[in-house]
C-alpha cells in the first residue's frame, strides 16, 4: 500500500512539472479577412451604397507582446527580408503567417502591425464598389499612402482579454478589418460629389489624401479602431 501511494504521488508530481512547463511551443496561424458589409448611407433608395470586397496591407514588421500568468512574458519581433503583402478579402480568412509562442495563460496580448507604404504601393488599400441601383456599380479604391502603426488588443472569442495556449489546441488569431465601422457616418453627398479618375484601367473613386481628400480625412483616422484580432 505504502509503495502503491509513492507511485501515486510521484505520478502526480510528473504531470504537474508537465503542466508547468511554460517553454514548450504552440504554433498559432494568423488568419487575416475583411467583415462583410453593404452600408446604406441613408434611407432612401436613391442614395448610394458602398460595400468592400478586398484589401490588404504592406507589412514591414509585427511585434508581440504577451503577459503571462506565470512563466513570464514574452516579446517577440517579426520582419520579413522585405515588406510582405497581406491580402484581405470579404468573409474569408487566409492564413498567411505562422509565429510559435510558448504556452500558457496570457492575460493581454498586445500585437503591433507596422505597414509601410513605398513607391506606387500604399500601405493599406481597399478595393470594393458604390453602388446607385442594382444594375449600376462603380469601383471604389481607399489608399493609405503613409506608414502606419496598429497597436491592438487581442481578445478572446467570449470578448476578453485572457487568451489560453496549450499544447494540443489549435489556435487561430483572425485578424478582421470591420469596413462597416470604418465607412459608417458618411455623407452620401461626398459619394455623389467625389471626383472620379482612371486608375487600374478603369473609371474609379480613388481616395487618399491627395485624391477626394475630404472622404479621406473623414476615414483615415478610424483604420485603427476598424481593426481587431481575435483568437479562437
């Protein structure tokens, strides 16, 4: 009996060393998408709608940093040999990067995507379409000419900030731009009024800040709170 309790307790006092072991690694896979979304900009029917359909973001480098319950925190910077493209598109979440992490119970995780924009290619584009009625769509492009900082906050699918990494659960961090609360609040007036130009071989509303400055400035200052990544 007595040797029988020395074997429980020493099985006990394996897997609990187990459980502690906060180095060992768990891959989690970066999925990035764009939120659906078909705006009325007012209720009439003879006002335009705008919807996206696809984007992406020139990506110079992303930081992470991660507060852990126990076993400490852990940071870690991420840089391409060169500025990767990150490809959004409408309700569908592509997984383009892959980063280990060591497990445990994170209490914040604050990521940082740093975009860079270079000759003829913004640092944040979207692409998608205004529409007057039905059977009449014209493109709309969104450009952010600059380089731009997002600092988030990670939550969980429930809301919060407390993210669990264990060894043997898959985990996916979806990192979703939510057009429908960049675009929200503007005028349809802007839409009808907008200057239209050819870019890409076609007729467009192309905004930037140099380009229908007035939608741009109204919406450049929201990318950050449009953005959100979630781990599930």
């Amino acid at each position: 009996m007595r040797k029988m309790g020395i074997l429980l307790l020493f099985s006990f006092l394996l897997v609990s060393c187990e459980k502690e072991d906060f180095t060992k690694p768990v891959q989690v896979d970066f999925a990035f998408g764009l939120s659906e979304t078909e705006l009325d900009l007012e209720k009439s029917t003879k006002t335009p709608s705008l919807s996206m359909d696809t984007g992406f973001w020139l990506l110079q480098s992303i930081d992470f940093e991660g507060r852990r319950e126990q076993g400490g925190d852990y940071f870690f910077t991420y840089t391409p040999p060169e500025p990767l493209e990150i490809i959004f598109e409408k309700e569908q979440w592509q997984g383009q990067l892959s980063f280990d992490i060591p497990q445990g119970v994170y209490q914040r995780i604050d990521i940082t995507f740093n975009l860079v924009a270079e000759a003829e290619h913004p640092s944040f584009r979207l692409k998608g379409n205004v529409s007057n009625s039905p059977a009449f769509k014209e493109p709309f492009v969104f450009a952010y000419e600059a380089q731009e900082t997002l600092k988030l906050i990670a939550r969980n699918d429930k809301g919060g900030q407390t993210v669990t990494v264990r060894q043997g659960e898959p985990l996916e961090a979806k990192v979703t731009i939510q057009t429908n609360r960049m675009f929200d609040l503007l005028p349809p007036g802007l839409l009808r009024n907008a200057t239209r130009s050819e870019r890409m071989g076609e007729q467009m509303i192309f905004v930037s800040r140099r380009s229908n400055s007035e939608i741009f400035q109204l919406k450049a200052t929201r990318i950050l709170n449009s953005t959100e990544v979630l781990f599930e």
